[in-house]
C-alpha cells in the first residue's frame, strides 16, 4: 500500500511527537518547580554572578534565556534584581577578550528579558547596554554576534528609541549623500528645521528614466 508510511517515516514522526512532548513538559515542570517566580530568577542570577568558569556561565545564560520564554508580559520582576543583571551581562559584551559564544547568549538575555518586559529596557539603557551592543556593530567581529547586538537594540528602541539614537546607533556608520547644508541657524528652514539637500523629485525621475 502506497500511502502507507515507511518505517524510516514512522520513526521520525515519533521523533518529532517526543521532541513536542518533551519541549512541552520542560515548560509545565519549569512553573510547577517556580520558573515564573521571583525565587528562580534570584537563584539564575545569583548563579551567573558567583560563577568564573566560562562553560558554567554560558550554561548559566541558556538557563536565563529559556526563564524568560515563560515569563508573562504583565508579569512583574523585582527591579533590584534586574538591576543587578543589567550589570552582570553588559560587562560581558564590553570585555575585550569574551567568548563571541558568551556575548551572543549574554545579548539574547537582553532581547528575551525586554521581550517578556518591556519595561526592563531603561534598566538596560542606564546600564549603557546599548552602547555596548551599538559597539559590537561598529566593530563587527563576530556575524552571530552582530545579528543579536541588532534584535537587542531593536527591542531596546522600542522603549527608549532617543536614547538608542543619541549614543549613535543609526549615525554613526551612515553618510550624507548630498551637499550637506549645516546645521547653523542661518541655514536651517525658518531658523529651525534642516533644509532639504535633494529634490525628491528629480530622484524619481532617474529612477524611471
């Protein structure tokens, strides 16, 4: 019988159907064992800080990462804590000779927490977390890095768009293409607004040229 499925078929079904169950159970296991609690996330941070070895604390950042997947947008965390995670994982981004394994990680922290809550991104940004992240843009070592450094401040922009644009992030690499008119009073539009350097029209005409 031609629809009947191959044994090869079948085992990767079941594969697939355990796979569910057991990403499924981690979940129920993790807020019947207080994964949304107060408690779990002191205990995590609390790991990450009393730890030096670099395979515990990369550990340790999956551990956080995967916290925040079940935290609930309206769902509160005690800000003296996230304070004291804001200053354990930008120093990681900062650090000259860090692991690019740990600077992913320590910046997917960042984009999950302030995913989960929002509010937590002013904690980041006085923290200067987006410095440190528009750094790993600016230098770009590491493509995976870079590639989290950008969900990161999106998610931080979201919350703090002036303070992302202030330390740079969208300025620093860009250039004027055009004759730049300044910034002083008498070249600005009605002493206030920066003139227009290009006519929109005449780059729509060279487009449909």
């Amino acid at each position: 019988n031609n629809s009947s499925n191959s044994p090869q078929q079948g085992a990767a079904q079941t594969d697939d159907f355990q796979n569910s169950a057991f990403l499924g159970l981690d979940g129920l296991l993790m807020r019947l064992a207080g994964g949304m609690s107060s408690s779990r996330f002191r205990m995590i941070v609390n790991q990450l800080k009393n730890t030096q070895d670099d395979s515990e604390k990369l550990s340790t950042l999956h551990d956080l990462c995967n916290y925040f997947h079940y935290v609930s947008p309206d769902e509160s965390l005690p800000s003296g804590i996230m304070e004291e995670l804001a200053s354990l994982l930008v120093p990681i981004l900062l650090q000259q000779d860090c692991s690019p394994e740990l600077m992913v990680m320590s910046a997917r922290a960042i984009s999950n927490l302030c995913e989960a809550c929002p509010a937590a991104a002013s904690t980041f940004v006085r923290k200067n977390a987006h410095v440190a992240l528009i750094g790993k843009l600016l230098n770009i070592e590491y493509i995976d890095v870079a590639e989290q450094a950008i969900s990161a401040l999106e998610l931080l922009s979201r919350e703090c768009p002036a303070d992302i644009l202030m330390a740079g992030g969208l300025l620093q690499k860009s250039e004027i293409i055009s004759d730049w008119p300044g910034l002083e009073k008498k070249n600005l539009f009605e002493g206030r607004d920066l003139n227009s350097s290009v006519d929109a029209r005449a780059v729509y005409a060279s487009i449909l040229a």
